[in-house]
C-alpha cells in the first residue's frame, strides 16, 4: 500500500482522488486499490474560504485523513506526495519544500501561473533528482489517443475546452492548460509561435509548429466540453477525424497511471513538454496583448 500525502485543499481534486482511493461507497469501478491518502495539508488561497476548507476536512476525515496545517506532520511517513494546489502562485514554493524528500511527487495543473516559476521548478528537480509529473487528465483521455494513433502523419489540429474563471492569476493558464495538453498530445513538442485572441466567448490560439503544421486550441467561456478534430494521413490517404472526450472515469484513470508513476513507471508526459504547454499559454497572452504572432519561450 502506498501511503500519499496530499498537499493543499483548495481543490475539488484534493477530495476525488482520495474518494477512489478508500471511500467505502465509491463505486467498485472506479476505485484504484494500492494507494491510501494518509494526510492533507490545509490552508487558504483565493481559491477557497475557510467555509469549503471545513467542508472538505470533514469529508477526508471521514475517510481516515488526518488533516493537519503543519507541513512536517503533512509528509511524515508517507510513500509518495500529491501536490494539489488549485493556485498555481503556490507550486514552487510547495515543490521546493517536497522536492528534497526523495519522494515521487504528482503536482497537479498548472505547472505554475508565471514562466519563471515554471523553470524554477525543473531546476529544483535537476537538483534533487525528483521524480516527477505535473499534468491534467484530459491529455490522456483514450478518445484523444484512440484518435491520434491512427494517423500516420499529423499536418494539423483543432481542440476545444472549457476557460473557467479564476479566482486569482490567469484564467487562460489555470484552465486553459486542458486543452492545450490536448493539443500537446495529438501534435507533439516544438511549438514555434502563437497567435491569440480574446473575445467575450473566449480565446482562440493558433500554434505555429513549422513545416506548415498548425494547431487551433479554442478554450471557451461557459461550456464544459472538451474534443477537437485531427487533420493527416491515414493509410493513404487524407483525413478528418473528430473527436469527443468523455470525463466519466478521468479520475480514476489518472489515478492509475500516478499510481504506476509512484511504483516506478516512467511519467506519462515529460517535465519538459509540460513547461512547454505553459510557455504556449504565456505566448499567447503576449499575443493578445501585442495583437502579434509570439514566439514561444524556450526553457533555457
């Protein structure tokens, strides 16, 4: 059994993980047996008030989490570490502190909310050798990867998703990152440049890969869907294939592979095309701010 330990309760995700882990009525297919949540390290972002905090303790108390705001109590004895801050504003700092502990670490979306924490954070792991993975599941949803595999060659993408609104830092970063983790996923790393603009309904970002290869990542306002179309060769031939993702088992989905990544599996994505998915995000701030093409910045 892999002990974890959770870091932050802002997030809805500090409760679904755990559910599947040991909640008594989770149902059956939706559990990932092998992982205990331990302990959960409370306290207050904008993300949310004291109020939710309390709802959310009592609701891992229940399950056996001991909740405490003493991060040294937090990290005792366990196996592995979830960080799961909503506001990214916290992820350095946080990583800095378990990133020394020799512990595999899943730090949620987004990698951080500015580029410079984003690289502060892989230096940090260089220097401490951490193993870890930061994303979102909806890169891995099987309807993106059942998809993408049947092109022989991918020339272009458009991928849609939800723009929520944060409570604190960027919007476009802190649910933005969906969709362009999808984009990511069907086109691979090496993005060149970004065009971007902002509309009542949304923003719409075109990612330049080079070699006439293009992305479209539409992340929209007030709609909580997520799918896109592939563009490329199947067979011999030319085509479009859409797509939709379902969310019905995300959680548990992603649960699995954090759980093979803490037995010791290689990360399903690396930290590098991680921060690249920021660096995208951030270049396409820059865009709508510039009404020009940006480019993307790299990490070195």
């Amino acid at each position: 059994m892999i002990k974890v330990a959770i870091i932050g309760l802002d997030t809805s995700h500090s409760i679904e993980y755990p559910r599947r882990m040991q909640a008594a009525d989770c149902p059956s297919d939706q559990q990932v047996e092998g992982l205990r949540a331990t302990t959960c390290l409370r306290f207050e972002t904008p993300f949310q008030n004291k109020e939710g905090l309390d709802t959310r303790q009592a609701q891992l108390e229940s399950w056996g989490v001991r909740v405490t705001t003493k991060f040294e109590e937090a990290v005792a004895g366990c196996d592995a570490i979830m960080l799961e801050i909503n506001d990214g504003a916290y992820h350095l700092e946080y990583f800095r502190k378990v990133a020394a502990l020799g512990k595999p670490v899943f730090l949620d979306k987004p990698l951080a909310n500015a580029l410079a924490d984003g690289r502060a954070i892989l230096q940090v792991m260089r220097q401490h050798n951490t193993r870890v993975w930061s994303g979102s599941s909806l890169p891995l949803c099987p309807e993106v990867d059942g998809t993408r595999t049947r092109f022989a060659e991918i020339t272009r993408a458009q991928v849609f998703g939800a723009l929520g609104q944060a409570p604190a830092g960027d919007s476009l970063v802190w649910y933005g990152v969906h969709t362009f983790e999808m984009l990511q996923r069907i086109m691979g790393p090496g993005a060149l440049a970004v065009q971007a603009l902002e509309s009542q309904g949304g923003i719409v970002s075109i990612v330049n890969y080079g070699d006439a290869r293009e992305g479209i990542a539409e992340t929209i306002r007030g709609q909580w869907f997520y799918g896109g179309r592939i563009h490329g060769v199947v067979g011999k031939d030319l085509q479009v294939i859409p797509f939709m993702c379902t969310a019905t088992n995300s959680y548990r989905d992603i649960l699995r592979l954090i759980k093979a990544f803490f037995e010791g599996a290689p990360a399903p994505v690396d930290m590098r095309t991680t921060f690249e998915g920021l660096a995208m995000m951030i270049a396409a701030r820059e865009s709508i701010a510039t009404g020009k093409e940006t480019k993307v910045p790299s990490l070195e």
